[in-house]
C-alpha cells in the first residue's frame, strides 16, 4: 500500500503525551488511545507516512520481521479507516522519517502488536461541553 492519509480534522483532534496518543471525535464523543509503538504509528500515518514506511520503521526499531510489522500496520490502519479517523490524503508530503518528529520518538522496550482503543463512556459529557462547538476562532465564540 503506498497511499498516504491525513487525519480526519477537524472531526478528530489528537495530543500525544508520555508515548500514548489521545484521539477524540468531536461528533460521537467516543475517544481513542494508542501506547507505545502504535501511538508511534497513528502520528506518523496522520502526517502522511505510507504503511511501508511505518512498517520499516517498526522493523528498525524493534528488530521485528518485516512480514508482521506490515501486517501489523496494514491491520492498524483498516481498524483506522473503518473509525473514520484517517482520509486519504491525495496530496500528501512525504513526512521527514516518521516517527521522529519532535516528541514524537520510537519508545524503547518491547514491541506490541498495534492496537486501537475505544472508549465510549464520557461520550455524553463530551457531546454535551460546549467549548468543542464553536467557529474557528475558538473558544468563547460559540457557533451560531
């Protein structure tokens, strides 16, 4: 797969912290948590890296075959798409090598397979704060 994505903003907005990226769709309130390597993988593939890059980039970090980690990813990035949370992007940049954007470093330690967690249990509240419905110039400028 050589396509490249982008993430699906503004519906989705993400913060990476501590090695686990923090994902939130603003239209469901559902929230996603990537750890480790697959945090790794959900930055790099929202700044357009393609599934082979980060699929060597798993394998030169963690010493993985090259078989599972383009399995691995290939995996990641349909459970991805089917959330809606990537989009193609037709004229993506090719990224710098991915996953070594500022605060955005390979983790050390033991690989693990790349996983996708959904949380559904704050869904009301978050769909009920209003600072997420506003126009583009933020927050206290509520939509109309």
């Amino acid at each position: 797969m050589s396509a490249r994505y982008r993430s699906n903003a503004p519906r989705f907005v993400d913060e990476t912290v501590d090695g686990e990226a923090l994902i939130m769709d603003m239209v469901k309130g559902s929230y996603y948590s990537c750890i480790g390597a697959s945090a790794v993988a959900w930055n790099a593939l929202k700044d357009g890296a393609s599934v082979a890059e980060v699929s060597g980039s798993l394998v030169s970090a963690y010493g993985i075959p090259a078989g599972d980690a383009a399995r691995d990813v290939e995996q990641f990035v349909d459970a991805l798409l089917s959330e809606e949370m990537l989009v193609e992007a037709a004229d993506a940049t090719v990224p710098s090598t991915p996953g070594t954007e500022a605060g955005n470093a390979i983790p050390q330690g033991e690989y693990s397979a790349l996983c996708l967690e959904r949380y559904t249990d704050l869904a009301d509240l978050i769909l009920l704060d209003p600072v997420h419905d506003v126009t583009e110039a933020g927050w206290p400028h509520p939509t109309a």
